[in-house]
C-alpha cells in the first residue's frame, strides 16, 4: 500500500487539496490500484501550486517510486 505519510507535510497537502477538489477524497491510503490510479490522474492533471507545493515532477516521481517498492514487495521480488 501506499499511504499518505509517505509524502512529505507540503506534497501530502497538496495531495489532499487534489483529492478535495476533484472528488477522489479517502483515496490516498488506497490499495496499489487506488494509487495507480491516483498516480495517473495527477499526472494529467493542471500544474498547480496548491496541489504541488513540491513540484508535480517530485509528486510523481514520489509515487512513482511508492508504486514500484509496493509492487515489488507485492509479488515477492527483492
């Protein structure tokens, strides 16, 4: 799983401004799916400063790495 404390304070705010603002709130401690789904919608989604304080580049590559620990973990690879 991917959870919201995985962010820092700043992107984990921006994160649930997203979420606030587009319907997707109760979502960031979601299963792998949840998250990539997430991960896809902010990736097309308007760079903006109150959804990425830290940078949407960061954001993503933040999750981006979640992601792949979390399936990696998943399935047993190490």
């Amino acid at each position: 799983m991917v959870f919201k404390t995985d962010f820092l304070a700043p992107a984990r705010r921006g994160l649930e401004r997203f979420c606030e603002d587009n319907d997707c709130e109760g979502l960031l401690d979601g299963g792998l799916e949840v998250s990539a789904w997430l991960f896809f919608r902010l990736r097309e989604a308007e760079d903006r400063a109150e959804w990425f304080p830290s940078g949407k580049w960061a954001t993503l590559q933040r999750l981006e790495q979640l992601l792949s620990e979390a399936a990696t973990a998943r399935v047993g690879f190490a």
